[in-house]
C-alpha cells in the first residue's frame, strides 16, 4: 500500500450513517456546493489563464469562506434534527459525537 492510501484510510470520516433530508435542506445545501464548484472552476481558470498571484489568492479565501458557510448551515440543520431527535429519543450519546465532530471543525 502507499503512503497516500494509508493517509487517506486514517482520515476517512464516514460514519456509515444516513439522513432523510427534506426537500427544500437539500436543495440548499446542494444550491450552495454548486456555487462553490463554479468557484473552484473560476480559480482553476484563472490558473490556467496566468493571472496574477493574489487575485487568485482572494477567490480561494472566497471560496475558503463559502465551504465554511455551507458547514455552518449543515451543522444548524444536523444539530435542529439529527440532534434533537436522538435526544428526544433518550440517545444522549448523540452529544459525544457532536462534541468530537466540533472539536475536528475547530482544528
């Protein structure tokens, strides 16, 4: 196995869960992931079109901004229903996973 494969089994993150998301939380989150993957298109361009070192650097701190924009309203949308429900549920342990998934989004 090479060093990349190995990188990237201990980084996956997939918990094997799945959620039933409502029309209208799907079609937002999905409205914003499109508009970032035009951002990274655009920055793809200006590299391939020369342009100028911090030009390029703004659009990826835009970009940079949006994807942590997208993780807050997925994370107001996890803790509203995937939390709420398993509390309400009496899955305290819900909590714990929430802490850790915190803990990563603040490294």
């Amino acid at each position: 196995m090479s060093d990349l494969f190995d990188e990237t089994q201990e980084t996956c993150c997939c918990s094997g869960k799945h959620k039933e998301r409502d029309e209208k939380e799907y079609r937002d989150l999905m409205n914003r992931l499109k508009r970032i993957e035009g951002q990274v298109r655009g920055i793809e361009g200006m590299l391939e079109n020369n342009a100028y070192c911090t030009d390029i650097l703004i659009q990826v701190s835009a970009v940079t901004n949006a994807l942590n924009s997208f993780n807050k309203a997925l994370l107001a949308d996890h803790m509203r229903t995937c939390v709420a429900e398993n509390i309400r549920e009496g899955n305290d342990e819900v909590i714990d996973e929430l802490v850790v998934t915190l803990q990563k989004l603040m490294k």
